[in-house]
C-alpha cells in the first residue's frame, strides 16, 4: 500500500481534537460543520458565541423542511446547546494547537465531521432513545504572506539596476 510522503509535515502544521458522544442533535451538528468548514478559528469562535447569544442564526442547508427564514438570509436556526458544545471544542483545539506552538492566530479549520454516535436507552419501562453525536476537528497553520519580502526585492532590484547604470557611465538624464 502507497503511503503518502506529505502526511509527517503536514501534522506539524496540524491539531485535533475530538468529542465523543455529545448529548446534541446530529443534524444540528452537521449544519454548523459546514458552516464552519474551512473557515478562520477566531471567525468561527465569535460566530458560535453570537449563535449562542441568539444574534445570528445558522444557515440550514439539508434539513430546510418547515424552516422560517431568517433576516439576510434563507432558512436558519439558534441551536444553542450543539453550539456551546462546538465552542468548547474549538477551544480546546486551539489550545492544542498552542501546546504544539502553533501560531494561534493564523489557525484554519480543515477537516470538521460531525457523526452520529451510538444510540443509549434510558427511562426503564418506558424507554426512550437519547441524542448523540460524535465530533472531530482539524485545524491547520496557514503559512504567512511574504507581501513584504517582494517590496524589499524589488527595491533591491531597482538600487542594483541603478548601481549598473552608473558603473556603465549612462545615467537617465530627466
């Protein structure tokens, strides 16, 4: 079997964090984990905290069946309680990342999979099934923009074009 070369660099750059059998609605689960995929981690703490403030509502995208909408957008709801279980896990997973000396502040989230979990009964005679939900985090450093390094080449580059001219005897003439 083929191993992929790239895999050891890229868990430098990488933490995880899981939450296993999570008292919370996997569908609410899935609707805030692509929401939050891919995005900035301070974006999405400061979105979960306004979702758990009921300011700003998650964009439903599958389970739309009866949804009101919501100002400024389509269906949406203020999953509250998978939302503060999401927040607890993103901090967790940021100080991950910091344990590892991670740059905090330039951490994306990769890989965000919400899967259902075992179902447990509980209630005795009359028994009823219990919500839960099984969540894993990625996130990943992203590399800083070397914007900077560019200026400083091109001035670089324009002192030595400047320095030929005057070693050549042929100065521009403004």
């Amino acid at each position: 079997m083929a191993e992929n070369k790239n895999k050891g660099s890229a868990k430098e750059h990488s933490a995880t964090a899981r939450l296993l059998s999570a008292p919370i609605s996997t569908k609410q689960s899935v609707e805030i984990s692509y929401h939050l995929r891919y995005e900035d981690l301070a974006w999405a703490k400061a979105f979960l905290e306004e979702v758990v403030a009921m300011r700003k509502p998650v964009p439903y995208r599958r389970a739309t069946m009866d949804l009101g909408h919501k100002p400024g957008m389509a269906g949406g709801r203020f999953p509250q309680k998978a939302a503060s279980h999401f927040l607890q896990l993103l901090k967790s997973v940021e100080a991950n990342a910091q344990f590892k000396g991670l740059n905090t502040s330039s951490l994306k989230i990769s890989k965000l999979i919400a899967n259902k979990a075992s179902i447990p009964f509980s209630g005795g005679r009359g028994r009823h099934a219990t919500k839960r939900t099984h969540i894993e985090i990625e996130v990943i450093e992203r590399k800083q923009k070397k914007n900077d390094n560019k200026k400083e080449e091109k001035a670089v580059k324009g002192d030595k074009k400047e320095k030929i001219m005057k070693q050549k005897g042929t100065e521009r003439s403004e």
